[in-house]
C-alpha cells in the first residue's frame, strides 16, 4: 500500500522515527538499526498490541479508537499544539 493510501501510517512512521529510547524512558541497549522507537516500543508503551500496532502502520486497520490514539500520541509525544 502506497503512502498516500495510507497517511496514518505514514505519519505513524515519521514520528516513531523522530522520538529516542532515552525520551521516551526506555535505557539505550547499545548500537540500533533504525532511529527512533521500534513498533514494538511504541505498542508496548502505548498498551496495544505490537500486531496491532502493525495493522496500524500498514493500513489494515484505519479506525482505531479515541482510547488507542491518544495513547500512541502519548507515547510519539504529539501535544495539542
């Protein structure tokens, strides 16, 4: 699926890119292959399931929750601003 099919997880993807480990609490665990947070981190600290998260990202669930999305904002550090 094309990003443009898929904006969610495009913007998904970006942001995970842009938040460290370290901001969002979890101790740096020596050399990474990809910047910022894992699918995995991000499920984990958001309390959704990291194949949900992933149905997310891939566009195969486009109607999550209020609940879910303000948790991944959480987690993305996304503010009202």
């Amino acid at each position: 699926m094309s990003e443009s099919a898929n904006p969610l997880g495009a913007f998904l993807r970006a942001r995970r890119e842009l938040v460290t480990p370290e901001q969002a609490g979890i101790p740096a665990a020596g050399v990474r292959r990809t910047p910022g947070l894992r699918r995995e981190e991000v499920a984990m600290l958001a309390g959704i399931s990291a194949d949900y998260y992933l149905r997310l990202e891939r566009g195969r669930d486009r109607h999550p929750s209020l609940q879910v999305l303000e948790s991944i904002a959480r987690v993305l550090q996304l503010d009202d601003d």
